[in-house]
C-alpha cells in the first residue's frame, strides 16, 4: 500500500511551520528502536527550520534493545503524561499513526503529519496536513533518513547509528521485510555508523528478570503442527514478549510463533511468521477484533487487548485459542516444546 497526499519536504516543512511553540514528534507507546530513530531524525530535521521537537510516548521501555538505544544515543524522550499538550504547536507522528491504537496522542492536539511505514488503521485519512504512509518500507527510519538528506541536514554519528539501528533491528538485519529503499539507506548509513554502539546497543547485558521469562515462555510453549504458541503469564514489560515469539520462530519445524502475555490489565501479543505463510498484521488483527487493537506487517505483527472485566490472563489464552483458529490449526492436541524440569 502506498498513501501519500505528498512526497515532497517541502510539504512537511509547510505542515510544522504554521503555529508557535515545540512540536511533539510522537511515536507508539513502549517505543522501539526504529521509532526512537526516526523521532531522533525529525527532531534534527525541524531543528534544521528553527523549531523544537520533543519527543513523546505514552509509555515506557522494557526490550533491552529499546534501552539501550534510549541511553547509548542519549536519546531524550519524555513521557505524554508529564508533557503539557496545550504548549505545542501540533504532533509529528512517527512509526504510528493517528487511531492506530498503540499510542497516545493528546485527544486536543493537532496532527500536523505522519510519516509511517505501518498499514493505516482506517482510510483514507483527511485532514493530515503531511501524510507519508509507505508499506512496503520496512522501517520508518529509511523514510526519515530520506527527509533529512532532501533537506541536507548533516548526520551526527549518533544520529546515523540511530536510524541504523533502526532499519536493521525493524527488518531482522535487512532480513524481514527490507525493501530496496531500507537496503540502500542501510549502505549509505554504515561508514557513518559508530560500530562500537551498535554492538552494545544489540548485545549489550539482558537483566535477570528477561532470563526468567524465557524460562517461563519455553516452558509454556506449545507445538500445534508448525505453530508455537507460548502463554508466558505476567511479565515485566510488554515489548519483550517479541524477544519470545523471535526467538521461537527459530525452532525447528515452526513456520508460526505467537507469544501472549499480561501486563497490568492488558494481554499483550507478539506474532511472528516464516515468509510464505498468511500476513501476520491480518492475522492479528483477526485475533483482536473489537476487543483492543492489532497491526504488524508481513513477518510481524503485535496487539494488545484490554478486556472489560479486567481479566488479562483468560483474555491472553483465549488469544491463544483465536490464533490457531485463525490459522486453521488444531488447538487440542498440541504438545510441549520443552519437558518442565522441577
Ligand atoms: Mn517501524
């Protein structure tokens, strides 16, 4: 899908001009190193026109990926909540999009553009002063990076790191989902790139607590044919359930890997999926329905439900069940992938 009302910079440049106060670069909630990178890039971009970007989520960090990047970059990025939309001129979206669900724009604040690489939720949308959605790009990153060489803002190392990691974490090294577009910004990034972060920014030290759920993740996990699905209980942060469902697409024979969990009030889902088989976003999708909202690409996909009666844990294992439906595959009759040691 392609939805552009413009693809040109100096429609974005006239979208954030008009009004007085900082803009808010806007990215989902429990952001990741793609959006951080494209927000950080923005930021550079509107400083280049003389305006202040802040960047805002709704909330917080949990991946070590995610951390590591905020910390390494110095990525300052702050919280909707202690923010005081009435102050900024308007919100710059990236890497999500306005009803999209997973974050959490200020129901009084202008959208002044987005800029995405996510299927939009609903469409066409109107009334989006710079609207730049581009699916078949694979990290919204390559799409900043194109912005800030139109308008020829110089790249620190630190920001050229940024949005390389960003494009190389978002398609699994260029793996999942890359276009010709992403592989070319991945080139044209790596001699600008400060190796040394990348390296502690991707393998940097995990916490006792990221062990502990894969414990619990692998000794739930259950085959049904060529699906995985791990009921991984409460964990600390949502967003690392995908280092589950990633890492048990690696299992031998698995083609599908679907990782539910819960966090506070809300079951939380992470999908992931071989090349060949149905669309993980759709797919997600059809599991959420109504009851909270989905999205992802090809390869990937996430959602999260809040149920009405507050109960998480049968809200993530009936995920579990509509996910196999949704695939055709037999929920009875699965069989663990690890015996339980005790
Ligand atoms: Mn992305």
């Amino acid at each position: 899908m392609f939805m552009r009302n413009t693809d040109t910079i100096s429609s974005l440049k006239a979208a954030v001009c008009y009004g007085a106060g900082p803009v808010l670069v806007l990215v989902h909630d429990y952001p990741d190193p793609d959006s951080l990178a494209g927000a950080l890039g923005l930021c550079h971009l509107l400083k280049k026109w003389g305006i202040e970007g802040v960047i805002g989520h709704g909330r917080g960090m949990g991946r070590a990926e995610n951390k590591a990047m905020a910390g390494l970059l110095s990525i300052e990025n702050m919280l909707i909540g202690e923010l005081d939309a009435a102050s900024f001129r308007g919100a710059l979206l990236v890497d999500t999009q306005p009803l999209a669900g997973n974050n959490s724009l200020p129901d009084d604040l202008g959208v002044l553009g987005v800029i995405d690489h996510h299927p939009s939720p609903e469409e066409p949308w109107q009334g989006i002063p710079h609207l730049d959605v581009r699916t078949e790009i694979g990290a919204s990153s390559t799409m900043v990076l194109q912005y800030l060489e139109a308008a020829c803002v110089a790249l620190t190392t630190e920001l050229a790191t940024a949005l390389f990691l960003g494009i190389k974490i978002d398609t699994s090294d260029l793996l999942r989902g890359a276009s010709r577009e992403d592989i070319d910004a991945y080139v044209r990034l790596l001699p600008m790139v400060d190796l040394d972060l990348v390296q502690k920014a991707t393998h940097g030290p995990l916490p006792d607590e990221y062990f502990a759920m894969l414990q619990s993740a692998l000794e739930n996990a259950v085959r049904h044919d060529d699906a995985l699905v791990a009921d991984v209980g409460a964990v600390p942060e949502p967003d690392l359930l995908s280092a589950v469902s990633e890492l048990m697409l690696r299992t031998k024979g698995t083609a599908w890997s679907f990782a539910a969990g819960t966090h506070g009030n809300g079951a939380y889902l992470s999908l992931r999926v071989l090349p060949g088989q149905r669309n993980a976003g759709r797919v997600m999708r059809e599991i959420i329905g109504r009851s909270g909202y989905g999205g992802g690409h090809g390869l990937a996909a996430g959602g999260l439900i809040r149920p009405e009666d507050g109960n998480a844990r049968a809200a993530s294992r009936q995920a579990a069940r509509r996910f196999l439906e949704a695939i055709c595959r037999q929920a009875d009759c699965g069989q663990r992938l690890c015996r339980r040691r005790r």
